[in-house]
C-alpha cells in the first residue's frame, strides 16, 4: 500500500480529529505526528500498559490539567515525571497561578521584583515560599505514619489529600496510577526532605525500592507502550523500566531535541530498537516539535477515536 | 492586562478554533502560534498587503493546496518562493503524484530505483522528466509572444494556462497576485530557460524588471504585513521589499531554525525590528516548529475568524 | 570599549589557544566559545568552586579522560552526573571499548547482533554483562562496611577501587572531589541495588542525606562557578544547590538546546539570572553546539592560560 | 578496520591539527568533523573542482578573510553565495567596520541609533549608505563596457577594481574563479541595478546566461566536490550545477539546520545519494553546528595537512 501526498485544504469548522487526518497526507513532521496518534491508539487497543512521561517544564504550562485527563481517562498506567513537575502541581492544586510573559523578558529586573522565569511563564518567588510552607506539615505527616517511604507511594499518599480535577498527583492517587521521580531530591521538595531528616534520621526516602515498584508495575507478559514526551531522565527511566520487562511493543517519542549529539533528549524510536528497548516490531513514532502544540493535537485525536469506541475510562 | 497560565483540557468533538484559542494559555511555543493567528487576522482586518512567502519543501507536501486556498481567499497579495516551488506545482497540476515515505530509506537503493528523496516525501526522476518535457514548448509559446520576460510576468501567463484549483500559479494568476521568484534559475526551470537561450539569444529573463515589479506591487502608504515561512531567499525578498517602502507593520515567522547561527532563516521579528524591517510598532510574532503542522493550525484559525466576520474573499 | 569583526587567517602550525583567540572576533557562537572560555578562566582565578555537571553520552564518548583530566587539574570541585555515565565510566576503567559507528547504521540489525547504539557509538550487550558481574561483589562490600550509604559516599568507595588515569570516578576519589548523582537507580546500577536490597532490607541508598552532602560541598561564603555541559538533572542540580549556598559568580552552559521551549536543558545563562540562580552581576556564557566539538575548545584554552599562570593542580 | 572511542586528554602547546585528529575517537558531531576534514583534503588530492558555497551571515562574520584565504590557496575553484556576501565583502573592503554586539540587545533603540542587528553583529545604517554611493559609479563603469552582463562575469570586474587580501571578490577575480550569486537582485544591489536600469533599459542583468556558465565552469569529466555550508540556494545551486555534470563525487555540507523538515538547509549528503546529487560511491560528510566554530577546524586541519605535502596554492 503506497501513501501519496495530498493537498490539504481548510473547510469550515474543521476539528482536530478531521485535521490531524488531514496531517497524514502532508509530509515531513506532521506525518511522523498522525502516526504518533495512531501508535496510541493502537497500544490503547492492543490493552497495552501505557507509560506516559514528561518534564518538569511541561507542568509549569497549561498541559498539567491535559495530563491529569490523560489519566483518569485511562491513557496512562504509570506516570513518570521530574521532582519540579510533583512541585508545581502540588502549587496549582493549592491555588497558586503562574503568568504568561515574553522569552525577551529583562531578567535583572524580573529578579528585582521576585519573579522567575520558565521560558515565557513567570512565577513568584512567593509561590514557592507558599509552597514550602505547605510541605512541611505533609512531611511530619508522611513521617507519622511510618519512617520508610518508597516515592511513589509518598507521592500518592499526598495526591490523595488534594482536591483538585487538574491535578495529576490527584488523578494519580484516585485511579491508582503510581508516579515515579527517579530524582526527588533535586529541587524544593528535596531539600525540606534534607531538613526534616536532619531532625529524624530514621527518616528514609527509598529509591531502591522504588525501582522494584516500577518493575513490578508491569509484568513480561504485559503489553507495555512508552509516551515519552520530552527527554530526561523520565523518558529513560521508562524505557529502562519497560526493557527489564521484555520491551515495549510501542513507543511514541515526541521531542524538540535531535539525534545528532547522542543524547537520550534527542535519542528516537529508531535507536531504541538497537537497544532492544522498544522491540524490533514495535509501532514507533518520533515527532520533533514543541510538546505543547504536538501532544494535544495527538492526543486529541486519540481520544476521539477511542470514544467513538467507547474505550476511554468514564 | 495580565495572561495566566490555564489547565487546558478536551472536549469532545473540539475544533481546531478552540484548541488554538486554548493554547493561548498553554505557554512556549503555542502562546506564540495563537499570537501568530491573531497577528494575521489583525493584518488582514486592517487592510494590509500581504506577503506570503515559502520555501520549495512546502510545495513538495501537501501544503500546496493550502497555500493555493489562501490565495483564493485573499489571504496572500504578493507571493514570493523559490523555483523548485514553481517547478512542482507545474508538475502536481499536470498529474504528478508524490509518494509519502520515511526520512531513513536507504538513499543509494532510492537513487538506483530512479527515486529522489525529500526527507520523507519521494519523487520519481520520471515526474522531472515530464515537467522537462513540458517546459519547452512554454517556453517557446512565451517567446512568441515576446522576448524580454520578467520572472513574475512569465509565471502569470503559465499560471493561466493551468486548471487546478489547488495549484498556486493558477489561483495566483486567476486573483491577479503577483509570484516573484528572486532565483529563477536554480532548478530545472533555468536549464530549459538556458537551452533555449542558446538558439535564441535574444531571449531575456529580466530580473532587474521584476525588482521594479515587487516594489511597484506595493505603495509606501499601503499598510503591510509579512507571513514568512521557513527562511532563505523567499523570506529576505519580502523583508526586503517591504523595507524599501517604509518597513512592514505586522510579521510572522514560522521556522524551525534558531538564532544562534545570525542565519536569516532563524531571524526572528524581533531582530527585525533593527533593521526597520518591521516597524518598532509592529505586531509580530514568531513560531519555531515544522510549518507542516503549525502552519494550518495558525491559518485555519485566522480563517475560522476573517470568516466569521465575512473578510475573506468569496 | 567596542570589539569589531575582524578577519580570521590560517598561520601554519596554528595551536588551539590561537584559535580560539581569533574566535572571538568572527561572530555568532565563535565569539560566545571564546567568552565561556574567558569565565572559566576568571572563576579559576578568582577562587570560585567549580561545579562540572555531563549527561552521561559525553562519558560514552572520548571525553570521559578529558573529564578525568579536568579533576586532577583542579577544574571540578564538585561533579554531578547521571548514572550512565557512572557505569560507563567504570566499564571503560575495566577495559571494556566502545566502537564507533555511524548515525544510521540498521538497528534492527545491530540489536540482532547484541550491539547497542547510541548516536554513532556502539556498545555491546557484552559490555554491560561483564559490568552487571562486576558490580554485584562490589555492592557486597559497600554493604559488609556499612548499612546507610549516600550515593556521593558510596562513588568514592568505588573510584578508589579503580585503576584507571583516564577514570572519572578514580580521579574524583583521588582528589578528594565528590560526584553527584541524584537519580542513581536510573541504569543498571539501580536494578542491581534493587536485586541486592531484595535479600537485605536493612541495605539503604540515602538520597536525602546526599542533597546534605551537596549543601555542604560549598559555603555559602564561596565564590561559586557552574560548567553545565547539556541538560538535564545534572544541569538543574548545580543550579539548585548553588542557589541554596546564595547563587553562583560565574556561569558556563554548553548544550544543543534552544530556550524556545522552555527545558532546563535550553535554558540560558541569562534566564537563570531571573531565578536569582546566577547573581545578576554574573560573568556568564551560553555555547550552542555539540560539546563534543566545543568543550575541547573551550577548556584546553582555559588550561593554556592558567597553566601559563601556575594555577593548574600539579 | 574497526574504529573504537578513545579517551581524549589535552597536551600543552596542542595544535589544531592535533585537537581535530583527538576528535576522531571522541564520538557524536567530532568524529563527522574530522570525516569532513579527510573528505576535503580527499577531493584536494583527488584534483576534484571545488564548489565552496556559503551564505551572506558568514561574510558579515570574520570568516570573510578565511573564506578569501581558502579562494587564495586554491580550496575553491567555484565560489556560490548570496548577494548580501557579495555587498559585505565589498564594503568591508572599503574600510567599513561591524561591531560585536550581544544576541539579547534591545532592537527598537539600536534602531533609533541607526543600527542594525544580524545576530550578534551590529551593522551601521552609515555603512549602507556608503556602500550605495560607491555601487552607482561601479554599475554605470560596467554598461560603459558593454550593455549585458552575466552576474558572475560583473562581479569578476568589481573583484578587480578591489584592493584587500582579506576580499573574497579581489581574490576570486585575481585566481580566476568566478563567483556565482543565482539571486541577485535581492538586497540593496538589486535595487541599485533597478535605478539604474530605469535610466538605461537596455541595460540587462542575465541571469539565463550565467547558469551556461556554471555549467561550463566544470565538465562532466572533471571529478567534482562540494563544500556547502549552510544551507539555502547557494548550496542548492552547487548541488544542481555538478547533478548537470554527472554529480558530484565528494561532499561536505556544515549546517545547522536538521533534515527532520524536509528542507535544503538541513538536507543531508546521505539524501543526496538519493538525487544523484552525489555519486552513490562519493565520500561524504555532514556536520551539525555552528560553521563560525566547525569550519575553521575542519578546514585548518585540511590547509595543515595539504601544505605538508605542497598542495596548496603558493
């Protein structure tokens, strides 16, 4: 079967499921990106664990409340993400909001006037001073209840005492999808664990167990489909979790990063398969381009196709 | 006025109006994709010359019939790209199919099956082949008529001689837009210009005229705006141009190149505005991604829009 | 004072510190290499406590003795890494090679062969079997010393087992200088803490203590500079626990990635002014570019200059 | 033969040469840079016709004086650029000065000082001017001369009429080698030909003509070589006019552009195979990065080794 490109035109009031068809048929990324939507749909299908990553930075833009449908949709088994993604939406779900600015922005200045800068979204310092308030008694409180922690079962222990739809910690926690942060200690969140611990020795964060956590998340004889978005450790902390079970019989990378300096960034679905990470029969896709305009135009085209079917969690 | 960052979420049956209205509190990338449709319907509304310009790549996928429909609807007055664009659009009106493939074929097997790669996009030496046949005598009908030719008069009397409402010389040549082509001779287009230049030395193709003509095609007092896709020549002639009437008041880039390099594909509207390529006051804004998949989002939207308020062409 | 472009010259025999001298009069990043070069320089001289942070495809490649290089010569005070490069670095030191490939090799192919790539290096399966043998009785020791390990505390047990001039974690060890690594179970590392932990529960990796371990490398009266070679975990660790002592003085990062998308591997020394990560009145650079072409460059005329002023470690 | 990574370590006094050999075993973008360098000392000792294409940022950066260097030393036999080149080189000839700036200044006050901005280049709006006022006596010496010029034959006599070791155009035109420039007309030269064409519409530019030129500048039977860097109609116009004869059979393209759009600029040599642009058997190479940074290396390494055994031009 042979696929030709096809003019692609506007008709009025055109959705995004009839576009990203239309994507199919234009060339270069956004062919890799109707791919992508099929990959998904397929794995979802296919009854495959989904893995679904993403950083820190993602979480700090709007796509935090698309991650947490993702998840009580059923479009995510296992969630794994950086530390300043568990920090941020723990900030949000307690009101905290960000701003939208420029990337010219004079950082001087905005450092005079307390406000960070993630790119073109600003955040007070007074949101993470809120946030360091709050995370104190959550810890005595972790603490409490006993002296050994395993983190994603801290982090669902938390997501379970928010009350936000939004959340991704929240949605986690009440559709049983456990979060990995293979690095919790790199950021805010680490170091008032450091404080609490320097008061409670016996306090102990474990990461080794962890790891069997993930393992045992899925097993051999699961289906298993890696979402990566972005790069990092998240991404290769599910393939890595994904190969120790056999593989995954589907991945969908999508990045703004390139093979060419070797990284696991820019690493695609085409060199995981020299690494046995996704299997050599895998349906693969690698789409290049800012997550924030890619992954909702694959994913809504995902779930419109498995609504139709009636395959999404109600 | 100040922009929060906003979960965003879907809904059934979203169109691509809301999604991108929705990314403009998502951040990165797609804040500036929707500011990018705002910027369009703005120069539009207020009345301005548009300069629309792209590279040969996007002729080659399926944005050609795009690109044709935003002519038809009076959303491109001035069209400028390069050669290998006249070349395929020819060659799709006649009946030329382009196969959709990956950007890892193996290129020396391509090359001995007669198949020519651009990135994912295949193309087989026999559609030149028929383009070149089909180029001589247009060439010899042009001459008859008369034997000093600008590039941009040359490409309306082809553009009429076709009849496909998805090619962009027909389109262009039917609403009286003007195609300029700064580097006519950098394709097959110039070989067959050349060999018949040899048995008929007084034939011309004068580009010095059609500078006159791009300059004529806009006044100092029109208002302009500039929609740039991708970099090279195309981009640099319509800055240019607008320059030399007193500068653009709105621009768009949309690129998958960076600034890092001073390249002026990576140039953004914000380096513009030293040049007085843009004026100071101008609404500008620029997109870093594949034009394959931001392009149509940015443009639907604009249409969506202008169509609603009855401004685009009927 | 204004610096002007000036036109570069071959001269027979031309060393690396001419070259990047004339660097700093062409332009784009030619002129922003030879600026990281200057602040490396200056931090040196000035005292500052050197944070070098690499994702670990820099350790697969040639540059792991070049990072070795850089400790004994007293340019890293402190290391962060990922652990990737902690195995790799241990599988090179016991004599296991990495061959070079090309970006395009079959991968279906290669995985068939028991050979993994990573961009144009390969690795064989064998490689880390050798390496997963080796490090059981290792961990055996750590554990029969002591229950309670820091993964920085535990990385110097093993440098100090190794023998190797060109290792990373040997040079560290000998030189008193630690290595960082906040998410040590992402690798195989990981797995066989997890195998190892199965059979003795009371085994813990103290992530917690170690981000203490940080904290204290610096005061937060010490002059402090970062060299931040791509992104990552590694990147945003020596950001935060710079910040934490008070910020760093000086500022070097080297990556591939852009800012446009707001990842902490693309963001810039200038937004790290806004997170009061680098003090505003920072000498600081950003370098786009491979760092396997760049921190060479970079670094070997930082070592010229100082070693012409006494100032390298002997 | 097998290649394996080898540990790079820096030795006092390092020379160029040495540090590009060093890159051969490091991996990811060095070991191509190195290629790219074995590929042109390749096609020099191959007694291959040289096409060196470069594009306009380069010739505002000091690669200028390089660029005359390699033209001098006989690495360039047919030199393709844009016409901002051309106008750079010649007023940077005429004693005009470009300034080092930074990528971050404010652009709407460097206009209101009449500067203007290409990456991290300032350029006065003075140094325009001046430029025009010198062109109008120089266009009106060449239709003295005759009444049709091809751009290359006019740009062999401005070459002349220069007097600058560091000028691409005086060394082209003193070693014979013609300087190819497919549009012309697009920049400030452009519309000075337009003035005076006015005044003088006999006065012809033949662009129709030139393209027989590049053809004849090279037979099919002479072995051929490209060095592309960057990408846009320079290099596309070196890929057409050696594809016109037989192809190419070597290749060096240095870009920063990816091949992940489909576009020339990020076309790599391996696509090429597929156009017959290079011969199936060429060798070739392609290099990612900064060309202000990866050209000097590569090609300094090439002048080191080609001088060793007198194959440079004296």
């Amino acid at each position: 079967m042979v696929d030709y490109v096809k003019d692609f035109t506007w008709k009025k009031g055109i959705t995004v499921r009839e576009l990203v068809a239309g994507y199919s048929q234009i060339g270069y990324q956004s062919v890799e990106l109707k791919k992508a939507s099929d990959v998904i749909v397929k794995m979802k299908k296919d009854g495959a664990k989904i893995f679904l990553t993403f950083t820190s930075n993602m979480v700090t833009s709007g796509l935090r409340g698309f991650f947490a449908q993702c998840i009580r949709l059923g479009m995510a088994d296992i969630v794994i993400t950086t530390v300043g993604g568990i920090e941020e939406d723990i900030m949000k779900a307690k009101g905290e909001r960000f701003q939208l600015g420029t990337f010219e922005r004079d950082d001087v200045e905005l450092h005079e006037q307390g406000i960070n800068r993630v790119g073109n979204i600003l955040v007070k310092n007074e949101s993470y001073m809120n946030f360091e308030n709050l995370l104190r008694p959550v810890i005595a409180g972790l603490y409490a209840k006993k002296k050994r922690w395993a983190v994603s079962e801290m982090l669902r222990e938390i997501g379970l005492q928010l009350n936000d739809e939004d959340s991704i910690l929240y949605q986690a926690a009440k559709n049983n999808v456990p979060i990995f942060c293979p690095a919790v200690t790199d950021g805010a969140f680490g170091f008032h664990l450091y404080l609490f611990q320097q008061d409670h020795p016996d306090f102990v964060i474990d990461v080794v167990k962890d790891f069997g956590n993930i393992l045992y998340a899925t097993s051999h004889d699961d289906k298993k489909g890696v979402i990566a978005l972005g790069g990092s450790i998240s991404k290769h902390h599910a393939i890595l979790a994904t190969l120790l079970n056999g593989g995954a019989e589907y991945a969908v990378y999508m990045t703004t990063a390139h093979k060419t300096s070797g990284s696991m960034s820019g690493a695609t679905t085409n060199e995981a398969k020299s690494w046995g990470k996704v299997k050599d029969e895998s349906d693969v896709a690698t789409v290049i381009g800012d997550v924030t305009i890619t992954f909702p135009l694959v994913m809504i085209r995902a779930f419109e196709e498995l609504d139709a079917e009636n395959l999404l969690r109600k």
